[in-house]
C-alpha cells in the first residue's frame, strides 16, 4: 500500500466529515436524523476525549502531597465510614489510591459542563452574528445531550456484560439515571427543530452546565482542604456560598422565570404538545432538582455554618475533650455538606416501588439502602464503575 497517497486521502476524508458536521450544526434547517448524528459523534468525542484528558491528568497528579493530604482528610471524614458500612475490604491506602485514580475524571466532567455553557454565551450576550451564536448555543445543548448519552451506555454495559453488574448499577438508581439524562433529550431535540433560536433555550442549557461545573469545581476543591485552619474555613465558607447562590439561581429562580416564558411562548405559538410535555417535563426535573441538589445541600450548608459558628467561637483556653469534640463535629457537618446529596431520599421513592413489586427477591439480596449506598460509591468511581477497584493495586 502507498502510505504518501493514503495519509493525504485519510486526512481529506477527515476535513471532509468535519466540514459535513459543521454544515449540520450550524444550518437552522437541520432534520431529527441528522442532530441525532451530530449528538452521536459528540457522545464518541467526549469518551475519546475523557479517555485521553485523564492520562494527560494523572501523571501529574499522583501521589502530590496536597493531593494526598486532602484525600486522607476525606478518608477520615466520610470515605472510611461509607466502606465500613457497606462491608467493603479496603485499606485506607487502597482507599486514597481508588480516590487518586478517581479525581481526574471528575475534572473532566468539570470541563465538559464548562464547554457546553461557554457555548451559550455569544448568543447570551449578543456577541457576533446571531445566527452564528445561536448555533454555538445549539452544540452546547447536543454536546450535554452526547455526553449523557455516552454516561448512559456506559451504565448499562456495566449492568449488563459484568458479573457484578446489578450491585454496581442496581434497578433504582439505573431509573433515576435514565429519567434525568433522558430529559434534555426528550425536549432539547424538538426544542432545537422547531425553536433554535429562543434564547431561553439557550439560558437554560448555559445556567444548568455552568452550575454543575461550578457546583463539581466547589466540591473537588473544597474537601481536600483542612478546615482548622481559621483562613481555609473562611474560604470554604465563601466559596459553597457563591455555589449555594448560583444554585438557587440557576436551578430555582431563573429557572422558574425560563420555564414560564417558554410556556407563554407555547401557548402564544399554539404547540400545544410542546406545552404539555414541556410542563411535565420541567416538573420533573425541577422534583429531581429540588430533592437531589437544591434541598439537601442548602439544608446542609446552615447546619455547617451553625457548626462552624460554634467552632468558631470556642475561646482559646477551651479543654482538649471539647475542641476535639468540636473538631469532629465540624469534620462531619463538612462531609455531610459535600457528601449529603439528595440521591438517597429520590433512589428511596423508586427503590420501594420495586420492593413492592419482587418482596421475596428484596429479602434475599442486599437491603435497598445498602445497594443504594453501593451505587453512589460506584457513581463516582471512574468512567466504567466496575474498574474502580482493579485498577486501585496500579496506583499504590
């Protein structure tokens, strides 16, 4: 084979495919089938780009004593209490190894919920042509749409090709998966036909992204962090409130105003069948919203500042017992803030709908809240769960 001829007809095939895709995104005529395929190669660059990011990461990362500190702290404070309870055989060193192998795929989710929003802001804030910027808008939703997309055929391979699968994935939180991720697709691609341009379409998929990287960012950030240290609890206090803000902003307040505008908008239109699964689907979301993100983290956020508030104030000739006391508690008010997420309680409500439907296969498997427990362990171990003890031995 002629490689000189071959590498020059590879690379035009390839700028060939690139321009076809471009054409795509950007033409306001677009059909279902081809937003589709423009949401499939976005699925694929994403793992390509997940896949090649953490090998870039974690060379750089590995056994870094801030790296290292941090993650022992979170050991101490949550991780060692998890694995006990869900009878798990791990060495603190094997645990910190898991979590170091762990931590650069959740920058990389970071990363890719800051492009997305990036995207939207040329249309936001009028920047170049409108057009342009609208269709900028536009791959920021298809990008979340792939990369949900990829997330979902990664849990159910696991679910469905390993022996372990079901205890790494179990029915319940495959559903609330599936139900959340499902969501943008079920109107981010109609809404993309038939209105491109609203740019309340384009605010909701910037405040949803950004939140969650801000949200990601605040939290890998602020549990390596030694909160005795009077200047680093100021600043953990600062920054979980501008998350807690950004929060309530984007997932309560403004969400709530970009809804009804795109109601009136419906209603005005006459799309009656935009606005009946519309309403039904932002009710959904805004249920998943409230239970998993909003309600346990700003509940959890007054009981550490109420907690901190304590510590704060204890006077420097206070006895040994009662500044440890204080100490652990301030400890366990941080990881019940940055570990507490509402998972649990919404996995409860669709957990005992399938305790109701198998009462005798419930009994003789895991208990629900084990599972469950088990699942968000899972959820944030690396791309494929199952993987995140094997590969845990490469690292010590």
């Amino acid at each position: 084979m002629n490689t000189t001829l071959a590498t020059p007809n590879m690379t035009w095939r390839l700028e060939s495919i690139s321009s076809h895709l471009l054409d795509i995104a950007f033409d306001k005529n677009s059909t279902a089938s081809q937003l589709f395929l423009i949401v499939a190669v976005f699925a694929v660059v994403w793992f390509i780009v997940f896949y090649i990011l953490k090998s870039i990461i974690r060379p750089f990362v590995h056994n870094k004593p801030w790296l290292l500190e941090g993650l022992e702290r979170h050991y101490e404070r949550t991780a060692k209490k998890q694995f006990a309870e869900l009878k798990i055989n791990m060495t603190k060193e094997e645990c910190i190894a898991w979590s170091m192998n762990d931590w650069p795929r959740m920058q990389c989710i970071l990363l890719q919920h800051l492009a997305g929003s990036l995207l939207c802001i040329p249309s936001l804030f009028g920047i170049g042509d409108p057009s342009v910027a609208s269709s900028l808008a536009i791959c920021g939703v298809l990008s979340e749409i792939g990369w949900e997309l990829q997330d979902m055929i990664e849990i159910l391979f696991v679910r469905a090709f390993f022996k372990n699968g079901k205890a790494i994935w179990p029915d319940a939180i495959v559903i609330v998966f599936l139900v959340h991720h499902s969501l943008s697709t079920i109107l981010g691609l109609p809404m993309i036909l038939y209105y491109r341009s609203n740019r309340s379409l384009h605010w909701l998929c910037f405040d949803l992204q950004f939140a969650a990287a801000m949200a990601l960012w605040v939290g890998e950030y602020t549990k390596l962090m030694d909160i005795t240290n009077p200047s680093k609890l100021r600043q953990f206090k600062v920054l979980n409130f501008i998350a807690c803000v950004t929060m309530l902003w984007t997932r309560v307040i403004h969400w709530t105003y970009l809804c009804f505008d795109l109601y009136i908008t419906w209603w005005q239109d006459e799309a009656y069948t935009f606005l009946s699964i519309g309403i039904l689907v932002s009710i959904g979301f805004t249920a998943f919203s409230y239970i998993a993100c909003v309600k346990p983290f700003c509940r959890n956020f007054v009981k550490f500042l109420h907690v901190s508030e304590i510590y704060e104030k204890l006077p420097t000739n206070a006895a040994p017992e009662k500044r440890r006391s204080s100490v652990v508690q301030l400890d366990q008010a941080m990881a019940d803030l940055l570990e507490g997420d509402g998972m649990m309680e919404l996995t409860d409500v669709v957990g005992n709908l399938f305790e109701r439907r198998q009462p005798s296969i419930r009994r003789k498997s895991v208990p629900m809240h084990s599972r469950k427990r088990m699942s968000l362990v899972f959820a944030h171990s690396k791309s494929f769960g199952h993987e995140a003890f094997h590969d845990t031995k490469k690292y010590l």
